[in-house]
C-alpha cells in the first residue's frame, strides 16, 4: 500500500491519508470542500461547495498518477437530499465517465459542508 498525499488538496483533519493505491486502484478519502490555498470552506451553496469537492479530488487522483476520468466508482454524501439535481449537475461536469455511484444523505458533515464525495479509481 502506498500513501498518497498531494498540496494541491486540503490536509487530512484527523488521522487518514488522502488517498491510498493498492495495485492497479486507487481510493481516496473523502474529500470535502476546503480550499487548499485558504484552509478554509469557502463556498457556501452546494454548487460551490461540489465544484471545489471535485477539483479536491482532481488533486488527489493526479497526485496518485491517474485522474478522475478513470473513476470507476463514487461514494456521495449529501447533507441534504434536496440539493441532489444542482449536486448532479456539478458531478456530471467532471465524472463524464459516468462511474458507479452511491449517493446518500448524512445528519451531518465535517465541518458542517454540504457535500463529501470519496473515489475508487484505476491506474
């Protein structure tokens, strides 16, 4: 297992890595909407919030030596399902793949953010 870790994406907030590559995959943490250069949650609607979410994850993928085309499959949390339709057309921006996807409401996300995406992506 190889630890990946890039500064192009916020720091892990607790004790886990960015992402890990385990063969010919790679899964990241998730990522939510920090913005690397602030620290700080900038957006506040989840447009915002998911187009920094994405270019996160963008980082992560690129600093693994893949990219977000080759997800094959997202995890979503919404903190409010009924931001799915302006969540969705966000993530269609970036995963054109159309990867396996889960999407599922949580209580509560760190830092109080809208939206936490994780993914599994090949090399």
């Amino acid at each position: 297992m190889e630890k990946i870790h890039t500064n192009k994406a916020p720091e892990a907030i607790g004790p886990y890595s960015q992402a890990v590559k385990v063969g010919n995959l790679v899964f990241t943490s998730g990522q939510i909407a920090i913005n690397p250069a602030s620290s700080e949650v900038e957006a506040t609607d989840i447009k915002g919030q998911t187009e920094q979410v994405c270019k996160n994850l963008s980082a992560v993928l690129e600093a693994a030596g893949t990219s977000i085309e080759k997800a094959i499959k997202t995890t979503c949390f919404l903190s409010d399902m009924s931001d799915f339709a302006a969540f969705n057309e966000v993530y269609g921006k970036y995963f054109t793949s159309k990867p396996a996807r889960s999407c599922v409401a949580a209580k509560q996300l760190p830092k109080n953010v809208l939206v936490e995406v994780e993914v599994i992506a090949e090399l």
